[in-house]
C-alpha cells in the first residue's frame, strides 16, 4: 500500500522559534567558548582537531535551473556538474521555499521557512527577526569548524553588491571575500535587452580569463582555503554568482552555444486556465515583451553563464580531489531558485511553477554514497537520482545529521540521509513553497496552488505524471473537488494564513543589511515587484 502523505512537521509560533533560538544560540555559544580554551593558545581560531570530522565543501550558483546535463538537458554543456552528479546523489525534484534569492537563502541557512523568518524580500535580514537563531554555518562554527564564505552564500544583489558583503552575516564565518572581477568593472558594457540589469535580459560577452571574472576569483579563493585548511575541519562555501543576469561569461563560453542553435520557448502560450496572479511576476507578459531574437540572445547568454560556472566548480572539485580531500569531504552543490525562460510565457523567478521552483541539488557523502561505511561494502548510491520531492530547508538537517552535530530545534526541514543511502526510499513529505500571496505544494504525483486570501485569486492542480509541463489546471474539475479539498486542507496547515499574520513587514534594513557599497545598478530588488 502506498504510504499516506503527511504535511509539513507542525511548524512553532514566531515567539517559540525565538525562545528555542535563543536557548539553542546560549548551549552553543558555551560550547564555543570550551572549544576555545582547549585549542592553542597561539591560533585563536583553530578548531577542534577531530581526525573523524567530515569536512564540507558547500557550492552554491544563483538562479541555475535544472538545464544542466545530468538533468537530461541536451543543449546544457556542464561536464564538471555532470561529473559531480555521477559521485552524488541527484535530487530530480529538489524544491526552494521562496524562488527569490534573499527569502530561499535565509529560509536554507537558517533551516526556517519563509512565513518565519520572515524574510519575502531582498533588503530584509533575518537577524532582524530572529537575532539569535543558529545558521547552518554558524552550527559548524560553533563546533570547532574553519568557516569560511566566498561570494555569494547569504544575498547580495546582484550586479550592485558585488564586492561588497551583500546582506552577509558575519557571525556565521571565521573569515570571508567578496571579489569583484571584469564583469563589475566593465558593467558599462553590458547589453540590456529588456527590463533592469538585475532583472531583466543582459548579457555580455567578455574578454579576457576566467580568472578575471568574478566567478574565476570565487573559485580561487575557495582553492586557496581547501588548500590551508586541509588539516583541519572545514566547511567551506563557495558562492557563485551566475547565471543571475546580466549573463556575463567570456567569449569561448558563448562560442559553445550558436545562436541558431538556440531554441524558443513556446511563443503562443495557452494560460487561459492558469490564474492571473501565477503570471504576475512577469511584466509586461509575455517574455517581459521581447522579441523572439531578444528571447533568443538571452537563452544562449543563461547557457554559456552555466557553461562558465560549470567550469569554475570544476576547479574547485578538481582542486579537492588534487589535496587528498574527496573521501573526508561531503559536497554539496545547490541553486537558490530556478528560472523560467520562457515557459507559460514566464521570464526569471517569483513564480510557482517548476521553472522558477525547482533546482539542482547534488550531495556526496564520503561513507554514504560512495559505498564504504564502517569498513565495511554497503550499496552504492553515487550517480543515482532520488524521484523524491525535496527542500531546500532539508539541507540544515541534513548536514548536521551526516556531521553528526546537534541541530537547532527549530529546524522545520527533514533529514535527507535516508534518500541518501536508498535514493528510493519511501518519502511522505510534501514540498511547500510560496511567493506574494500564493502558497503551493508538491507530491509525486501532483502541484497544487492557492492565490490570495482563501484562494479567492484563483487556484491550480496539475497531474504531474501525466502533464510534467504543468500545462492543464484540473483544479475546477468537478471530479477532482475531493482531491482539491483534500489539498487545501495539508497546504494551509503548513502556513501561517494570510488573515493571521502577526509577523512585521520585512521591507526594512536589518542589522547587518545592506551594508554593500553603492545601490544596486538597475534594481536592488532583482525583481521590481518583490
């Protein structure tokens, strides 16, 4: 018999999560200052040395869909993911929380969902909020690792805060940087075809190395510290920062995507049944009103920014497996958001449908996935993908459970070690997301949506085995009325209704935000509506 789905854990009010937060932060905060005491006396920020630590590598690209080879995208040219994804496990249905930058990032590192950290905008910093909730990192920090941050892991905007900290969060890390390559200073040079320079269509094509761009410095950097800290504990993150628009790669990346090569989405989209607000995010609809070439060039600029980050992580990667370091070292690669191009006439993110929501999720796990454990041949799961929906906000537990570190008891994620060791395992979570006013979840077999306050904007219900394109809403079929309502029922229980809202609005600086030079060139919001 098929296993019943279950909804979200039952999710603490905003006050519970600062008590537990609080209490958590106070054990850890001991906990670092008895690590402290016992390390030497002449490296105050040495770790604790625990030959059996696992080390984390922690990649991060902002706004890569799932057009990625090991995904099954035959135009994506990504050998270093595909290479990666056939050490990992491949999530095929991995799902981010909110699909825009600040909320998903704040949501994964914090291991709360959107609705409690609060954050649903790009200026708002979460320790605003919650000022003694445990990031991930700072769980790892706590715990006597090496944490360090280059570019992108918290927001920044995108291009304005580059070289800057972004809305950082300077107590998760030991140390951190923030280059900023050719592409921040010949910014000037930058074709836009549509929109803003964060979020819109542009694209350059670039002179000169990798190693100018700041993606090539991200990569850089991250080697010279796996090169540092290869005695010690470490985790490690590595921030990149395309495709985010403007889509900016040097010129041999762009030569592997011709332009007559690339594809358009559907130019006559059929959004008859698909409710007004789940197309809001594009403006004006559809494409942002670009012309079929315009859409043309800024498809070929996302694959060749892919092409390009794909590189940089081959560096990376390549760099461990150089130290010695792959089999002490889980790796873990992730995209924030997805992003549409063109699909149900939908450009960027901050929408629900799985363009915008679903992204790549890689994980190896030295012990795990590999097939060695305890001295011992268990079965290998490397190479294979998990059909299970999955969340961002899994990541917390998950690397704290295989770390074997005590996680906060505010983390509202699942554990993925069990998909880990069995990719097929059974898994009865739904994933839920949300943006603006609409709430949706996932499960094998169907996407679910509401839109305003009681759904009085609209809903949708797609059959996901069979209409994966999400193309024809069921949710007015009378003969899905129970399953609707059946639905509803697990997706406003994992929700703080719209009515009931006690928490602030997010919109303000924190402490700690926007301390990054210089406004954000286009839109610091990367989407004008958010």
């Amino acid at each position: 018999m098929k296993p019943a789905i279950k909804p979200s854990r039952a999710l603490p009010t905003i006050p519970a999560l600062l008590t537990a937060a609080a209490a958590t932060a106070a054990a850890a905060a001991a906990a670092a200052t008895a690590s402290a005491a016992a390390a030497p006396s002449d490296n105050p920020k040495s770790p604790i040395q625990n030959p059996k630590s696992l080390n984390v590598l922690f990649i991060a690209s902002d706004d890569m869909n799932t057009r990625i080879g090991a995904y099954g995208d035959t135009l994506a040219i990504t050998p270093n993911l595909d290479a990666l994804a056939k050490r990992s496990v491949r999530f095929e249905r991995a799902f981010c929380q909110y699909p825009l930058c600040n909320p998903s990032r704040s949501s994964l590192l914090t291991g709360i969902r959107p609705d409690y950290t609060p954050v649903n905008k790009q200026k708002a910093y979460f320790r605003e909020f919650l000022p003694d909730v445990v990031t991930l990192p700072q769980l790892f920090k706590n715990n006597g690792y090496v944490t360090n941050r280059v570019g992108k892991i918290f927001h920044y905007g995108v291009p304005g805060q580059i070289g800057t900290p972004g809305v950082d969060d300077p107590i998760s890390w030991n140390d951190t940087a923030n280059p900023a390559g050719r592409d921040k200073a010949e910014e000037k040079n930058i074709i836009i075809l549509k929109g803003l320079l964060g979020s819109g269509m542009s694209y350059l094509i670039a002179d000169g190395a990798d190693e100018e761009q700041t993606d090539g410095m991200v990569a850089t950097q991250a080697i010279k510290w796996l090169e540092q800290n290869r005695d010690r504990p470490f985790f490690i993150a590595a921030g990149f920062f395309r495709p985010h628009t403007p889509y900016v790669a040097p010129k041999k990346y762009y030569d592997m995507h011709p332009l007559d090569s690339i594809p358009l989405p559907p130019q006559n989209p059929d959004v008859s049944k698909v409710p007004a607000a789940a197309l809001a995010s594009t403006k004006p609809f559809p494409f942002l009103g670009a012309t079929p070439e315009e859409q043309r060039l800024a498809i070929r600029g996302y694959y060749a920014s892919m092409s390009f980050v794909d590189a940089q992580i081959g560096r990376v990667i390549d760099a461990l497996d150089r130290l010695g370091l792959a089999d002490n070292t889980i790796i873990v690669f992730w995209g924030d958001n997805g992003f549409s191009l063109g699909e149900h006439g939908l450009w960027q993110k901050t929408n629900l449908f799985d363009s915008a929501e679903r992204v790549p999720l890689l994980i190896a796990v030295p012990g795990i996935t590999d097939g060695k454990t305890a001295g011992k041949t268990a079965g290998k799961t490397a190479g294979k993908s998990s059909p299970a929906q999955v969340e961002l906000v899994d990541l917390y537990p998950t690397l704290a459970d295989l770390a074997g570190l005590k996680p906060p008891a505010t983390l509202q994620g699942h554990s993925l070690r069990p998909l880990l060791e069995n990719p097929d395992a059974p898994w009865t979570h739904p994933a839920f997301m949300q943006v603006r006013d609409g709430r949706g979840l996932r499960t094998d077999e169907w996407y679910y949506a509401e839109w305003g306050l009681n759904a009085a904007k609209g809903r949708e219900l797609y059959d996901l085995r069979n209409d994966p394109r999400e193309l024809n809403n069921l949710a007015a079929d009378p003969a899905r009325a129970a399953l609707v309502a059946q639905l509803s029922k697990t997706l406003r229980a994992a929700f703080i209704p719209l009515e009931d809202k006690s928490a602030p609005a997010s919109n303000a600086k924190g402490k700690g935000a926007g301390k990054g030079k210089g406004k954000n060139k286009g839109n610091d919001t990367e989407d004008a509506e958010e």
